[in-house]
C-alpha cells in the first residue's frame, strides 16, 4: 500500500545525499573522491558502484571500459608501426624524436594494459580504504577536499586544454589526437588516483597520532599517569586495542596500495623522467653560459610546458608520499610519550606491544623497491644533472 510517510522520507534522503557530493565540502570517502571517479567512470577506469561502504564491479561498465582500452591499446600499436615503419604523422622529427616518442607510446600502453589487469585488485584496495576512513570525521573530509578536488579538476581542464591546443597547431589527424587526448587523460586520473589514496591514509594516520595523543592528555594534564583506578585502566586498553588494529589496518592497506600501483607508477615515473631527460638534452645550450632555447620551434616550446606538467606531478606524487610516511613516523614518537609517561603495568605493556607492531609494519610508499619521498626528487635532480652536463662538454 502507498505511504506518504515512506516517500517523504525517501525525498529527504534523496536531498541528503545529494548535499554530500557538494564540490569541496565532502563528508566521506565517496564524496572525496567524487571528481576522481567521475572522471575514472568517463574514461573506463572505475566500472564500479559504490554500495554502502563497498565497491561492486558493475558488469556492463566493466565491459565496456575492457573494450574501449583494448581499442585504444591497439591503436596505439598500430600507430607505433606507422610511424616506425611507414615514417607518416612524424613531421619530419629525426631519430631522437622517434626514439622519445616509441618509448612514451610503448609506456602509456603498458600503463593502459596494467590499468586493465589490476582492475579487480585496484577495487579491493579502495574498498579497504573506504572501510578504514570510515571513522574520519566530516571535518577532516572537508578540509581534504578543498585540495583534492581542486587538484583533479583543475589538472583534468588543464591537460584537456593544453593537449587540444597543442594538437591542434601541429596538426596532428583526428584518430590520432583524440587517442593521445584520451591516453593522456586516462595516465593523469590514474596518477591522480593514487595521489589521492595516499593522501587518505595520511589522514589516517593522523587521526590515529591525533587519537593517541589525545589519551595521554585528556587522562591527566601533567602527563604523569598513575593508574589506580580499575574502569580507567579497562577503558585505556580498550582504546589502546582499538587503535593497534586500526594502525595495522592502515599499514596493510599501504603494502596492497604498494604492490597494486607499482607497475603503473613505474611507468609513470619512467615517462617523467624521460621527457624531462630529452627535451632538456636537446634543448639545452652554451653561449657564454647556461642557455636553454625555449623558443626552438614550437613544438619543443610546447613540450618543455608539458615538462612542467611532469615536473609538478613528480613533486606531488613525493609530497603526499613523504607527508603520509612523517605521519606514520609521528605515531611511534607518540607512543615513547605515552610510555615514558604512564606507570601502569599492563597499559606499558600494551603500548610495548605497539610500539613493536609499529616497528614490523613497513609504511613507506613505494613501487617495486623504489621509494616514493622527498628523496624521489633529490635522485631526479642528481641524474639529470648528469645528463645535461654530458652535451656541454
């Protein structure tokens, strides 16, 4: 039978929900990351739905996103064979150019078939994610997405804008721009996605430095604990309990971010460092000094721009890297203070026992050895110094 009551109800939860998919005021994981996985559901990277605090892989999206990168992913292939073999669409580019672009189309396509495989597993990282921030107040949310939004819309305008105009003045055919549009698009958002989820479990994190911290000054302001009282010691461990197994959560969740992402920030990492490495090699001169011609031709001026877009995502991808891996650090910290300043068998005991799941847990980010902090840049900065000294002399 009809209830207006039930309608009713169901138009104000309507209204709810649609409040918490506001730009730059998220309440939780989904509206964070709304942007993010507009654009993942466009370009085929995010054949989910969201359900509750789960993700399900919706079937028909799933399918169609598989044969949309399968067919930009041959296509891709078949111009790396026009251009190797038949030499059309090169604009009379010399070997170097064709060696630069063979290995930036050869990248983006294994990042394509590495987006394809890790599909199911890339689901499974979000859905844990999804779980564990699940306790982050709307606060925190909000604050995050101020930064986060902006970055994914402001880079996804930017990099439609700047590959369409670029296109258009070389005069590059239409399949092949709108292929090199949607592979660029396709590597940022993933790149994005990534930066994202760390920045989450730096947040995480926090909140459980934040939390620990919390005990410790909320139970006695001199910070000299002596615990007498039987319900207070009960309510410590508790708490205590409570956030080890969040920490292990979250540090669980980096080995799977880890291992997930890898083979695509590999690739990334690779195309950064190469189109910086060629543009500046060829680019750079010495006439009585240092002198980089930024005006060669246009299509050199309009790479080194796009030198610039690499530069910013590397520095990006070391910040929210080295952040989350100070904020894992700042919990062990906290936690010393913690047992310097309580004189509780049991409680130091348990905070002992923290402190040694802190010290097995590996939090750094990384991608299949190589470790993503501020250290990322300072090796960039060394190599390339190298290569740029080597056509001065």
């Amino acid at each position: 039978m009809f209830n207006p009551l039930s309608k009713f109800q169901g138009q104000v939860k309507s209204k709810r929900e649609r409040k918490r998919w506001w730009l730059f005021h998220a309440t939780d994981f989904p509206s964070l990351m709304y942007p993010c996985f507009i654009f993942g559901r466009i370009l085929g990277t995010f054949p989910y739905t969201i359900n509750g605090l789960s993700f399900v892989i919706s079937k028909p999206f799933y399918i169609l996103s598989n044969i949309v990168m399968c067919v930009f992913c041959f296509g891709l292939l078949i111009l790396i064979v026009i251009m190797n073999f038949y030499k059309k669409y090169d604009n009379g580019n010399n070997e170097e150019d064709i060696i630069a672009n063979n290995f930036y189309n050869i990248t983006r396509n294994f990042i394509i078939i590495t987006t394809i495989i890790s599909n199911k597993q890339r689901m499974r990282v979000l859905q844990t994610i999804i779980k564990i921030s699940s306790n982050l107040s709307s606060g925190l949310y909000q604050m995050s997405s101020v930064l986060i939004h902006a970055k994914d819309i402001f880079g996804f305008s930017y990099l439609i804008m700047h590959t369409l105009y670029g296109l258009y003045i070389m005069q590059i055919p239409f399949l092949h721009s709108v292929m090199l549009l949607y592979i660029n698009l396709l590597v940022f958002q993933m790149d994005m996605l990534y930066i994202n989820c760390v920045y989450v479990l730096k947040v995480c994190f926090k909140k459980i430095n934040d939390d620990l911290a919390n005990l410790l000054v909320n139970n006695d302001e001199s910070h000299l604990v002596k615990w007498i009282n039987h319900e207070q010691r009960n309510h410590l461990l508790l708490e205590l309990k409570t956030i080890k197994k969040q920490h292990l959560m979250i540090s669980n969740t980096v080995q799977k971010l880890n291992i997930t992402f890898s083979p695509q920030l590999l690739a990334t990492l690779g195309l950064c460092f190469i189109s910086i490495t060629f543009e500046l090699y060829y680019n750079i001169q010495w006439k009585n000094g240092l002198y980089i011609n930024w005006t060669k031709e246009f299509d050199h001026t309009w790479i080194m721009i796009d030198v610039v877009h690499y530069c910013i995502k590397l520095a990006m991808i070391a910040w929210a890297c080295e952040t989350g891996k100070t904020q894992a650090i700042k919990i062990n910290t906290t936690v010393h203070d913690m047992l310097n300043s309580i004189d509780d068998n049991k409680i130091s005991r348990e905070l002992q026992l923290f402190s040694l799941q802190i010290m097995h847990c590996d939090n750094t980010f990384s991608a299949k050895g190589l470790t993503l902090d501020a250290t990322l840049i300072t090796k960039v900065n060394n190599n390339l110094s190298t290569i740029v000294y080597i056509p001065l002399n």
